[in-house]
C-alpha cells in the first residue's frame, strides 16, 4: 500500500514522491474502502457511536487526506498532467459523496444513533458533530424523490467541473498575458525591488530587459507606483478582462458560459430542496436568519460610508488634477493618485516602508508574535518534504515544548499557482484510540519573489495579509475537538470563519508589534517612531471607497443568485455600482469573470461574510485592547471559547462566551474611522 505515498493518510505528505500518475490508484483504494464502511455501517445498523459514526469518521478522514495533498498541488504547483488527474479525481470525489449523502438507509442509523439513551450522554463536540451530518444529508436532497435525488446529484457533480474549470480559466489566463519592456523608462516611479522582480519574470523567459505579468505583485507595483498612465490603462486591462469575452485574450479563457451554467444549476439544485433560491439554500448552514436580513445590513453600511467614500473620490480626482495633470480621473489612475496624494497628506512613502518589511523580518516578527500573545514556538523542520523551494514545515510546540500542530509556509507568486491567500487544511487532529495526529494547516500567500541580491520586500497591507491567514490558521491548529468534521474551521458557519482572520489583522497596527517585524533591507533600522506615526494617521485614508467596494462586492453576490435582477452578470454588476460604487469601471471591465470566490470557491452567496464577521472580530479584538493588547489571559480565553471548539457549538455561542456579551456593530464602524454620526 505504502508504494503510493498518497495512501500514507497518518502522515505528512510525501510531497516529493507524489506523482499524478498516483492520484487515480490512490483513489480507487480509498473509495474502495469507503464504500466498503457504508455497506457495513447500512447492513449492521448499528446503534451505538463506536459502530455507527467512528468508522465512517476514519473513512472519511483517509480521502479527505489523499485529496487534500492532491488540490494542494494543484493550487501551488499546477501542470498539465496534475491538472487533468485533479479533475478526474474531483469528478469522482463529489460522485462518491452524493452517493454516501443521499444514502436513506445511513442517513436513518444516523437519525436513530441520535434518539439513543447513550447519545444523549455523549461528548457535546460527538453530539454536533453527527447533528451537522444529519444536516448535510438533508441538504445534499436525501429526503428527495428517487429522480429528483438522481437530479440533485448530477447538478453537483457538474458545479464541481464548473467550478473547476472556471478556476483554471483565470489560472490560465492569468499565466498568457503579459508586457515586455526594454526602455526602462517605461517603468518610472517603481522601485529598484519592483525592477529586479520584473527583470527576473524576463530571465525567465529568456527575455532581456523587463517583464510585466498579471501576477499579483506585478498588478500592485504598477497600479501603484508606475507613472506611465498608459501601462497602467494597458496592466488595468489585461487584470479587468481575464477570462471573459474582452481584452487582448478576448474568448479564449472566456468564462461566461460558465458563469450562467453555475448559475442555473445553482438556482435548479435550490428548489429541488425547497429553497427559492441559492441564497436561502446558503443561509442554511450560516448565522444570518434570511436574505432580507443581509441585504439590509449590507445597505445600511453602504449608506452610513458612501457620503465618505464620495468625498474621498472627489479629493483624489481633485488632486489628480491638480497636481498630476489628471483631469479625468479614470479606475487605472485610482491606486496611483491614492499613494500620491496618501504621500502628500501624511508623509506615507509607500515604497520607503516597504524597504522596511523584508520577508524574513516579517517571520522572525510573526514568530516573536505567536510566542508573546500564545506561548507557542515554531521550530523549521527541514526533514519535512515540500513540493517547492519556496515553501517550508514548522512544527507548533506550546509553552511546555510539546508539538501540539504543523503547518506549512508558501508566501512567494509563481507561474502554476493560483493567486491571492489561503489557508487549507493539510491534516486534522485525530484522538481515535491508538491513533493520534496533530492537526496541520498550509497557509498560502502570493508576495513578490525573492531574487538574487534582491529581497522580498512586503507592504504593510501584505503583513495584515500574512496576519490574517495566520488567524485562519490558528483556528485549525488549537482545536480541541476530536470530530474532524466539526475541528477548526470545518462546519464553523461561513459568516463567522472571518472572525479570528479579520482580528488577528489589527496586531499590525500596534508599534511595538511592528518594530519587530521590521528591519531596513539595507540598514537593519526598525520601523522608526515617525514612520509608524505617519501609517496609523493614514489607516483610514480612503476607508469609505474601501467599504463600499466590499458592499459592492456582496450585493453582487446575493442579487446575482437571488436573480431579482436577472442572470446577466454584467447587468447586475452594474445595478450595483449605480447603487453603492464611487469608481464605476469601463463597460468592457469584466469583474464577474475572475470573481473565483463565488465562482470557484467556498463564498458563493455568502462574500459578505467578510463584512458580516467584521463586526465580531472588531468587537473581539477591543477585548485585546482593553487588556493592553499582547495579553496572554484574553488569548487563552480567545482560544479557549473560540478557536479551540470549531463548531461543537453556534459561533454565536463562542463569542459571548469570549466577550461576555453580544458583538457591538459599532465597534466596525469605529474600526474603520467612521464618524460617531455614521455610527
């Protein structure tokens, strides 16, 4: 068996033996097995936990750890070959779970397990954890008719292709395009670091001179800092128009038949279980009551932000044109003339802190963190393999030495994986008799490349990035729960997972944390009293036009899927903007094509989550403050009632339990320098 490192499930992936010609062999065993388990589990009808719920809670723990090595590769290290196993092995995964979850005979041992004497005596985190099975089975339309379920499970099966190929579209399209330049003029106003990154991406290419690519890093140094508009108009294009029907590639990565698939079959999958739409189907599983309810909340926060965000508009399109020379401001010039006029008002070069944030600095800092607030150390296991030279393996030791979590660290952009930040699960914990695993994360980011004689210089907004997976991380690795489905993040309800995230953001906005995180690249100064000075007056520069793009963001997301506007994508969008933005894109912007969250991710009618945990995580994160902010006895606490129970009970629940009373949605507002009248 073992001759498949895929199968080796109790340990860390063999990440150097994996090959894609293993995917589908691995997986032929494990279904195997897991069929095998719910055939037993079905003809015994066992009735009490150790019979019914532990095998088939080991069963799913083994695929789970298979495919979590293989969709791991995929996002970090795509090929041709690993992409085509991932989708057939995708294919096959969610087959398999259709079948498992619209299975009345298990679905009954479970339902009868419940009413058991000994059930109701069981460990609250078994008791949630079978619960929210049930739950699933329901929604999965194991109660459905025989044709409707047969429905329901084809529905999912093609959403999961769809998905995936809407993710490889913008992974593809993201990886075609790109800018060679050769007179360096062209690239006035980035720094030396910004430079050394583009000449690499060249090198790579057997090209002298420069290359520009929508790589992340890339689109940021150019909106930002580059001073030629017309690179800027021609970066803003290539980024606006992936995978869709305009730009340079117009057609050929073009998700919009995709899109109105995932649409439709979103909608059909809903009312097959009853709901009138993919919204009220997603509020099942999430804190919010109704869509009502979201959509209220969503447009209260635009209206308290948008004469803010309004003012802010017009100050930069004043500025720009009265000292850049721009006299129509247009949504490529918005970034540039942000970092202009943010420098003029309060002295914050953004290329002058950058130098002060090399990666390294960044960890070292990041680890001290941990340390000060959590007792934790993290110790570089070398002896771990990893998939590329950019990633590493740290074990998570408490204060007592014991290692008690892992989790790997991948940081840099490259070709072949996909962009922005992540956090996943690599392994969960396990307390199962002889059987016991620490839980394991990745935590995935996507700042600029180290290259010889240049280092990787972060923004601050990409250490609040770094911070921000590292909360979702830490609610994977100090769970107490056994139940794996329920651990951590798992069956945590959407609309709250953003709250140790979002929290964890605002310890980069506390000077002493920073100065540990800093170190000049060239003369090791930490980050000096007046430069910290200048960043926090400008953290709430342009705060409003920041929320109202979120808002922007959600409203697209529920009205799209409630379909109160139509399926068009684009109409909707634009009913949107005409409702909350301040920057309104050209007609041939294309936003819904790369918007992976809902289209290829876990936050399909539910991105306003980001803004729903918001309000928790702001109030959670005063709790720090009140007690001086680095303290040991509130982070226990937090980890204790929050981080530590995943979804053995309501998040609701875990908060008041931390904070001793509901959230304050003030406490958001304030978070983002609104005034006492907008609150």
């Amino acid at each position: 068996m073992m001759m498949n490192p895929l199968l080796d499930t109790l340990a860390l992936p063999r990440f150097d033996e994996i090959r894609p010609d293993q995917i589908a062999p691995a997986l032929d065993q494990v279904l195997a097995e897991h069929r095998a388990v719910v055939a037993r589990i079905v003809e015994g009808r066992p009735t009490d936990f150790a019979d019914a719920w532990m095998p088939l809670e080991r069963a799913d723990t083994a695929l789970a750890a298979v495919w979590s090595a293989v969709s791991h590769l995929q996002a970090v290290a795509d090929t041709p070959d690993l992409r085509d196993a991932y989708a057939a092995g995708q294919k096959r995964l969610v087959e398999n779970h259709l079948q498992v979850m619209q299975n009345r005979a298990l679905y009954d041992v479970l339902v009868a397990l419940t009413s058991t004497p000994d059930f109701a005596t069981r460990h609250e985190a078994d008791r949630a954890a079978v619960k929210h099975m049930i739950r699933d089975f329901r929604l999965s339309g194991v109660a459905l008719e025989a044709e409707d379920r047969a429905r329901f499970a084809a529905l999912s099966v093609e959403l999961s292709q769809l998905s995936t190929d809407f993710g490889n579209a913008m992974l593809d399209a993201t990886d075609a395009w790109f800018e060679h330049v050769e007179n360096e003029r062209l690239l006035a106003g980035l720094s030396d670091a910004d430079k050394a990154m583009f000449a690499a991406a060249a090198k790579a290419r057997n090209s002298p001179g420069w290359v520009i690519t929508l790589q992340m890093p890339h689109v940021n140094a150019v909106m930002s800092f580059a001073a030629d508009r017309g690179l800027r108009e021609r970066v803003y294009a290539a980024s606006g128009t992936r995978a869709s029907d305009q730009g340079p590639y117009a057609g050929r990565f073009d998700n919009s038949a995709r899109i109105a698939a995932i649409l439709d079959r979103r909608q059909e999958g809903a009312r097959l279980l009853g709901f009138p739409d993919p919204v009220e189907w997603s509020l099942a599983t999430k804190m919010a009551p109704n869509a009502g309810e979201v959509l209220a909340f969503l447009r209260d926060l635009a209206r308290r932000a948008k004469p803010a965000a309004e003012l802010e508009f017009a100050a930069l399109a004043s500025y720009a044109a009265e000292h850049l020379g721009i006299e129509d401001l247009q949504p490529w010039d918005v970034a540039y003339v942000a970092e202009r006029l943010r420098e003029a008002q309060f002295a914050v070069d953004e290329q002058a802190l950058r130098a002060h944030f090399p990666v390294e600095n960044v960890i070292a800092g990041w680890k001290n963190l941990l340390d000060r607030l959590f007792g934790i150390t993290l110790i570089v296991r070398p002896d771990v393999a990893v998939y590329h030279p950019d990633a590493c393996y740290y074990d998570v030791a408490d204060d007592q030495g014991q290692v008690f979590a892992g989790v790997y660290v991948d940081l840099h952009a490259r070709a072949g994986k996909r962009g922005g930040a992540w956090m996943a699960q690599a392994r969960p914990r396990l307390n199962d008799g002889n059987v016991q695993r620490v839980p394991v994360a990745y935590l995935v980011c996507n700042f600029a490349p180290k290259m010889p004689g240049s280092p990787s210089l972060l923004s601050h907004k990409e250490v609040v990035t770094f911070l921000h997976e590292t909360g979702h991380c830490l609610h994977h690795l100090f769970t107490q729960v056994d139940r794996p489905n329920i651990a951590g993040t798992n069956g945590f309800e959407w609309d709250a997972i953003e709250l140790p995230s979002q929290l964890m953001e605002d310890f980069a906005w506390d000077h002493t944390i920073l100065r540990d995180m800093s170190g000049h690249h060239e003369t090791g100064a930490p980050l000096s009293d007046e430069l910290f000075d200048r960043l926090v007056s400008a953290r709430h520069f342009l705060s409003g036009m920041f929320i109202v793009r979120q808002v922007e963001f959600a409203l697209f997301d529920l009205i799209l899927h409630m379909g109160t506007l139509g399926r068009d994508p684009i109409e909707v969008i634009e009913a949107v903007r005409d409702e909350v933005a301040v920057v309104h894109p050209p007609a041939w912007h294309r936003f819904p094509h790369a918007f992976t969250h809902i289209f290829a991710g876990g936050y399909a009618s539910g991105y306003y989550s980001y803004l729903w945990a918001e309000v928790l995580a702001a109030d959670g994160f005063q709790r720090f403050a009140e007690a001086g902010l680095v303290d040991r006895s509130v982070a226990a606490r937090f980890c204790t009632e929050v981080l530590s129970r995943g979804a053995s009970r309501p998040a609701a629940e875990s908060f008041r339990a931390f904070r001793g009373r509901d959230a304050d949605r003030r406490a958001m507002l304030v978070r983002h320098g609104l005034t006492a009248d907008a609150c």
